[in-house]
C-alpha cells in the first residue's frame, strides 16, 4: 500500500522510509489541540530553546498577568464609572451624541444606570450593587477610566485589544510577553486560555501571528472541565516506547528542518512535541481542582450554579501561576439578555443593561473577588497583575428603552497587584461617561505599560517579518509612570 508494505509484516526499511516521508505530519494528530494553525514565518527563533528564561531589559515588578476579559464589554457606566449627572439627566438629550457612536443606532437620549451605587474602601471608590463581592477590594485596584480603542465590534475591537491593531495575524500581548521573556515553566506552557464558548474574533484574540509557534497560547474549553484533549499517552505503549518513538520523531525532524532555516516554525512543531511529553505529568497535577480544599471551593463559589464555570476558571489560573505559567486569559462566558436568552458575548447589554449585568456580575463577582483575596493571601499578589476589563464600553444614550449599544470612545479598565498604585483612578470620561477626555489612554499606552512591568522596554520588544521591525505598540505607546509603584 503506498510504496512502503512488503508481503506480510512491514520491513524495518520501509518503516522508516515512511516516517522519513511523513516528516513532519507523524504525531500531529495526537496533539493537534496543541498547534496553531500553520503559517509561514520569516525569521527563526535564536536560541536552541526558545521558551529558555531570557533576561528583562530592567528588573520587572511582575512575573505573571492574569487577565479576566470581560467578553461582550461591559458598560463603564453601570460598573466602575459612576455619573451622578447621567443619573440626574435620565430621559433628556445627550449633547454631542451621535446615534452611529456604535454598531446600531442609538436614541441621543440620556439613560441612567439603574443600579445603585455606594463608596467603598479608604479609596470611597464608587461601586454599584451588582460587584459585592468585588467592592471590598477597591483599595487594590487601579482605574484606568480613560480608555478608548478605534473599533466598534466585538472581534477587531478584541484583537486591537489584545493584539495592538485590529488586523488579523499579529502577535497577541500574551505571545509577545513569552517571546521577550520565556517561559518560567518548562513543563506547561507559558500562555493559557480559558474560554466557555469562544469569543467574537477567535484563537485571532490569542494568536501568536508571525511568532514562531512555539509562542502559541494553549485555549482550554470550560465545557470540558478544563480538559487537554489527545495529551494522555496511549495505553498500549510504555513510558520508554513513547520516549523512542519522540526521540526518532526529532531526529527526523532536526534533519528535515535542517535544510529549512527560514522555517520557524519547524523548530516551534519539535518543541511542542516535547513540551506535550513533559506535560503529561505536570498537567494533570495543575488542572486537578480537586486536591484544594473545600474551604478554597466555597471562597471561588464553585458549588453555586450561576458562578460555578467562572469560579474554576479563576481558581485554575490561581494554580497555573503558582506553578510558573507566565500569562493566564479567562474570557468571560455566557450571559442573559433582556429577553432571558443566552447570549454568547455576555456583557452585550444592546436590549436590557439591568438584567443582562446583574446576570454578568452574578457569574464573574465572587470568583474575581475571592482570586484577589486568594493571591494576596499566598503571597502571590506581589508578583502578579490581574487585569478586568471588556473590549470597549457602552453609550451613555440608549438603544431602545433600556439597551446600551458599542461605544470604542471611553470606558474602564483596572489592575491590581503587583506594580501599580491601589486605589487610584486615572483619567476620566466626561460628566456622561461618554467619551474619554482627561489623560485619554489608548491600548498602546496600556501594552507599554504592561511590558514595563514585567522589565520589557516597548520599543526594543522587536521582531522581523518581511523585512520590517514589528512590535506590540507598533509606532506608538507611552508608560503611563503615574499609576506604577
């Protein structure tokens, strides 16, 4: 069959004749779910191993980000941007609306939030009913209330968001942070996903774009409990005989890349071969939530219904971060609109804000709080950054009665941890949390400031394809050095 059978048993010859002329396709069944999707890159990696520790530009305050994105954007003026003259003008004309702000068309007519708000913490940050759990933390916490973006829908907003640009096949922070650091941990992988239904934008959102592969983030599926499909080694073969079979594959890899040295992600394939062969052991031990005790579940609120996925999440990432893994991404999943469907982006408040963020801040409040409350408690929240945040924001006018449509112009993120200042709010939108007006933060700025806290230098942070010298903040990015510790 095919050339290599011989009557009978297959010959020795013919057996590695076929694994000579398979290549680099052998075994990569086995561990698809590892693999990003095959592009060409233009350079190689330096080192014989590129997740080996590089060295920071300058001594970093941060080891590790933990970045709870908020899928779908929520309202910044229903969450963390209170606007007492929203409130007092509800129903009355938004001066310099524009009904095309976002995605739909909006009314041009001022809505309140319709939550109630209190101050919190020796900050008096102002925080609605909807984060009681999150409100005790505010002191940690640093705003940035000031953030705007260029796009208007979920999926280039998200890749602008995380990629620095919206165009589609660029490095994602993640993949860029394990390229200028390597990995901490050479038994899982330096980046990790975790994701309930997949975003607006797709595996684009953690993409390793023109990187070599080997900076790919590995996406974990909650409807799987977290689960690494085709990791665990076939039953029938022993440690020993897996152990041959990778050390024939690399040889006959090395030998096929050797000839191709322009091709990364050759090198980024072997790699990822070995690194599935190391996490066998060390994976299952990570994703094991079962070994924590049951006062840990109660805290993450893993054993109520409307948090339970959210919670696991996040206690996951806690455990991936004590176990050396760089960056952690926890998109998050399902909401309820106003007609009481499931909504696949579920801050998506087009229809109703009160009953699709009550139902978003039931799922994401408690294990957002008890992540701080648990990294602080180990000591952990001295090196690591957790970061909440949606794509864009909301308008301050309505879509319909009781909906917010897009709005890229102004909303809210916040960082605690390692780093940054607790407590402090920087920038600000106007009196209607319309627009960003003072100390306008663009994502640039936030990747500059990012990379500084984790010892990178934005503008040296520099790969080359097709003959231009690429970086997270393209041609932009400022540090914004009033926030950092």
């Amino acid at each position: 069959m095919f050339g290599y059978y011989t009557p009978g048993e297959l010959s020795l010859p013919a057996r590695r004749r076929f694994l000579q002329d398979a290549g680099m396709g052998f075994g990569s069944l086995a561990l698809a779910s590892l693999l990003h999707s095959e592009t060409a890159s233009a350079s190689t990696t330096p080192s014989n191993d590129p997740l080996a520790l590089r060295p920071p530009h300058f001594p970093g305050k941060v080891k590790s980000v933990i970045w709870l994105f908020m899928t779908g954007a929520p309202s910044q003026v229903d969450t963390w941007d209170y606007k007492p003259e929203l409130q007092a003008r509800h129903g009355q004309d938004l001066a310099g609306s524009d009904p095309k702000t976002g995605f739909f068309t909006t009314s041009g007519k001022c809505l309140k939030s319709p939550f109630k708000w209190a101050q919190h913490g020796d900050s008096g940050s102002w925080v609605p009913e909807i984060f009681p759990h999150l409100s005790r933390h505010v002191d940690k916490m640093c705003f940035l209330h000031s953030m705007y973006l260029r796009q208007n829908n979920h999926a280039p907003a998200s890749l602008e968001l995380m990629c620095g640009t919206n165009r589609p096949g660029l490095p994602s922070f993640g993949a860029w942070m394990t390229y200028g650091l390597g990995s901490q941990n050479q038994n899982l992988p330096s980046c990790v996903v975790l994701h309930d239904t997949r975003p607006r934008g797709d595996d684009q959102i953690w993409s390793a774009g023109f990187l070599p592969k080997t900076y790919q983030a590995m996406a974990l599926d909650a409807r799987r409990k977290e689960s690494i499909e085709n990791l665990g080694r076939d039953a029938r073969h022993s440690d020993s005989q897996q152990r041959a079979q990778l050390d024939l594959l690399r040889e006959l890899n090395q030998a096929h890349a050797a000839t191709r040295t322009t091709q990364a992600d050759l090198a980024a394939r072997i790699n990822s071969f070995e690194l599935a062969y190391r996490m066998q052991m060390a994976a299952p031990e990570a994703l094991d939530l079962g070994s924590e005790p049951e006062s840990i579940h109660q805290l993450y609120g893993m054993n109520q219904p409307e948090c339970a996925t959210f919670s696991r999440q996040c206690l996951l990432a806690r455990r991936l971060v004590e176990r050396g893994v760089r960056f952690v991404q926890i998109f998050a999943g399902k909401g309820v609109g106003g007609d009481g469907s499931v909504n696949d982006v579920p801050w998506d408040c087009h229809s109703d804000v009160e009953t699709n963020h009550r139902s978003c801040g039931m799922h994401t409040d408690q294990p957002a709080a008890a992540l701080l409350q648990d990294l602080e408690a180990r000591g952990l929240l001295e090196s690591t950054l957790v970061i909440w945040g949606g794509e864009f924001g909301r308008t301050s006018d309505s879509q319909g009665d009781r909906g917010r449509d897009h709005n890229p112009n102004g909303f809210t993120i916040w960082m605690a941890g390692a780093g940054v200042k607790g407590g402090l709010h920087y920038g600000a939108t106007d009196p209607f949390g319309y627009k960003a007006v003072e100390k306008k933060v663009h994502v640039n700025d936030l990747h500059a400031t990012l990379l500084h806290l984790l010892g990178l230098e934005h503008t040296q942070l520099t790969y080359r394809f097709n003959g231009r010298d690429f970086r997270l903040t393209d041609v932009g990015g400022e540090v914004l050095t009033e926030i950092l510790t």
